[in-house]
C-alpha cells in the first residue's frame, strides 16, 4: 500500500463536472489500494476575481485581510472535492491549511512554509479516509492566515508529500508533462519521460510554468518523487527526482523563456568598493528580486552596470533606484521594456564545450542580437528583443535537435 500525494491546479477543478471528474480519479487510486491526500488550487480564475473584487472596495487593500479573502478560494475547493469523494462512496475530509498543520513564516502574502505538523493528516489516512487539502494556505506563530503566493499549492503539495513521506507527489496539471520547451511555442516539442531536481529548477526559476521552482526545491531538500501529469488522461507524465542515467549523452534537456523582463542600465558608475552593495542594497531593500547582472569593463574610472528585473517591479525599481544614482555620482539610469530571456538547461553544459557557441549560432543565423550573457554549471540564459522571442526559441531548438532522439551536437 503507497502513500501518494495528488495535488490538482485550478484548471483540473475549474467546474462541478471536472471535480467530479478527480473525483473519480482519487477514487480509483484508492480502489488500487492506496492511501490519498489530495491537494487543490483554487477553481478557475477564482483567485484573480477575488484580487479584482479588493480592489473594487478598496484602492490598497491590507495584506492580512487579502491573505484572508484569497485562502478562501482552496477552501471551497477542497470542500466541494471532499463532498463529491463521499458522494461516490469513499470517505474524505477536507483541511485548511492551518486545519492540516501548515505553519508559515508570517509574511501575510507570498509566505513560506517553516513546519508541516501532519498529525491529523496521518490520522486521516490510517481511518482509510482520503484528506483534501486546501493548498496556497498555512498559519503562522500568531495563529494569522498566510498565503503562500502562486504556485503555492504545488509546494503545499510536496510539503505534504514530506512530511507524510509519500511514495510519490503527482503534480496533475493541464499539460502532459514538462516539454523541452512550450510546445505553444514550438509543436515539435518533446515530453521528457524524466528530469533532475536541478534541471527542473532552472527551468521553472526561468519561466517555465509547470511547475513552481519552491515545489522543486522542496522535493530536492527532502527527496520526493514529483511526477507532472495531466489530469485529462491516465497517460504518464515527467519525474523529476534525483541524477540517474537519464538519455545519456544529453547536453541540452530544455528550453526556458520569460517575456516578462524589463532591463535597466546605471550608466557611469564609479568604480570603487562598496557601490554595487549600495545600489543591490537598495533594491533588495523594496523588495525586488535581480536577475541577470552584468557590469562592463573598468574606462576612465568608471564601468557600466546592467540588470534585468520582473516588467511588474520596473516603478518601484526606479524609484529607489534613481535617487541612490545620484548619490554615489552615476551619470544616468535607462531603462527599456520589450525585452525577453531564452535560456537553455542542461546538466551536460559543463562538461561540453561549444554548447554556447552552438547557442549564439543559432540566434546569429535568425539575425536576433543578444543584449546580455549569463550563464551557470547547467544553464546559459541570453537577453533578446521580445517580439523575437518565438523565432529564437525554435532556433535553439533546431539547433540542438530537442524534437526527436536526443544527441550531443555541438
């Protein structure tokens, strides 16, 4: 008898029907002989129309209050599931967060998961019931409702699957599984039967949206098993799990791109000690996450610093970013929209040369220019001009022959 971990997105419970639908799923894993907790996301768009509904009453609504009003969205969800697994016969019961024993670190929106105290998760279970649990959601020291951000409840998921030491968490989404690259983007694109934790995490840390990068790093940190499925058919979908001889001899495993980049230029900066810290510093300090970083070479006592940041976080960027400019005597600040980041990843790129020349080729050949380079061990991200983002991504993926039998070319 597995214990198995399922977690369904918004779009797998988006209506009656389709509850009723994984419904039937956690079912048959129960009638296989297993021991299920299921973990679910919000119906739909739910969230985005509670968003929109704060903000209709309210022009800067409290964080404390909207962690309040969006964790009630799983909440109707894993009750709506609980009703429906007992209405065909098997016995559920539906958790909050705070309900499953889901502590947070008090950070009202966008918290993070310091302790699973799964007790009565594991009580559940050995009654033969199935648990649903609401995901996104957790409670802090102080007994406030925390939300974990988006793509929370994948990572209340394999939280769940750590702390009950689940034989495996199946991430039942809308796709088949994690893809060398969008297949939106590119039709040839191949399903991976498996990827590592490492892998995986650069891919979602770079825009890949199947699967959230705290989830992957939560499984990594504990070793649990995550296999991306659809929750449309019985089709497998992707591991990810430790290193094993995985398509040997694969430099490139995938493709990653974000759109959603905005670049900003400190221009004559003074090259002394201390002034990348101050102007990081700052930014770190309005809580802006810094992507790509690159400072040019020294000339005349000066460099140039560029970084690129998320389009949302542009304004509160620049405006703590100008200011300190100024103070420590940088000549001017740019900053340019409609730009995008192709990344490609592989465990293999260290140990190969030429993978980035073979990169650069590619995107040369389709006339695209590259604004920035950065690169780590499995990883070489270039910064292009978004609206050519579709051509470099099919490119790449020529290039490196992603659609069919993978092999090292270089």
């Amino acid at each position: 008898m597995a214990v198995i971990v399922q977690k369904y997105g918004g779009t797998s419970v988006g209506n009656a029907e389709r509850i009723y639908n994984v419904a039937r799923r956690v079912g048959a894993a129960v009638e296989a002989g297993h021991r299920v907790a299921a973990v679910v996301s919000a119906m739909g768009h739910t969230t985005d129309e509670l968003i929109a509904l704060a903000h209709s009453v309210a022009a800067r609504p409290p964080d404390r209050e909207m962690a309040l009003l969006l964790a009630t969205g799983e909440q109707v969800s894993s009750a709506l599931l609980a009703m429906a697994l007992n209405n065909q016969g098997y016995q559920a019961l539906s958790f909050t967060g705070p309900q499953a024993g889901i502590l947070t670190d008090g950070v009202s929106l966008g918290s993070r998961i310091v302790e699973f105290k799964a007790q009565r998760i594991h009580a559940c279970l050995a009654e033969g019931k199935v648990a649903v649990v609401a995901g996104f959601q957790g409670q802090d020291s102080n007994g406030e409702i925390n939300t974990l951000g988006r793509g929370g409840s994948d990572t209340t998921a394999v939280a769940l699957a750590a702390a009950l030491k689940a034989d495996i968490c199946e991430i039942y989404t809308d796709v088949d599984g994690v893809f060398t690259v969008d297949p939106r983007l590119v039709a040839e694109a191949r399903k991976m039967e498996e990827i590592t934790y490492d892998e995986m995490l650069e891919l979602a840390s770079l825009g890949a949206k199947v699967l959230h990068p705290r989830a992957v790093e939560c499984g990594r940190e504990h070793g649990v098993v995550i296999h991306v499925r659809s929750s449309f058919h019985y089709n497998p979908g992707t591991l990810v799990k430790e290193a094993a001889d995985m398509e040997i001899g694969t430099v490139v495993r995938g493709i990653a791109c974000d759109t959603d980049q905005a670049k900003i230029a400190i221009i004559g900066v003074p090259d002394r000690p201390g002034v990348a810290a101050r102007i990081f510093s700052a930014i770190a300090g309005a809580g802006v996450n810094v992507d790509l970083i690159v400072q040019s070479i020294r000339r005349n006592g000066e460099n140039d610093i560029l970084f690129t940041i998320a389009v949302a976080d542009l304004d509160k960027t620049l405006t703590v970013l100008e200011p300190v400019a100024r103070e420590i005597g940088a000549r001017n600040v740019f900053h340019q929209r409609g730009v995008a980041k192709v990344s490609i990843v592989g465990a293999g790129i260290a140990h190969h040369s030429g993978v980035a020349a073979a990169m650069f080729e590619a995107l040369a050949a389709e006339g695209i220019n590259i604004e920035i380079i950065s690169t780590s061990e499995i990883r070489i991200s270039c910064l292009i001009a978004a609206e050519r983002v579709e051509e470099a991504v099919r490119a790449v993926h020529r290039r490196f022959s992603l659609a069919g039998c993978p092999e090292l070319k270089v």
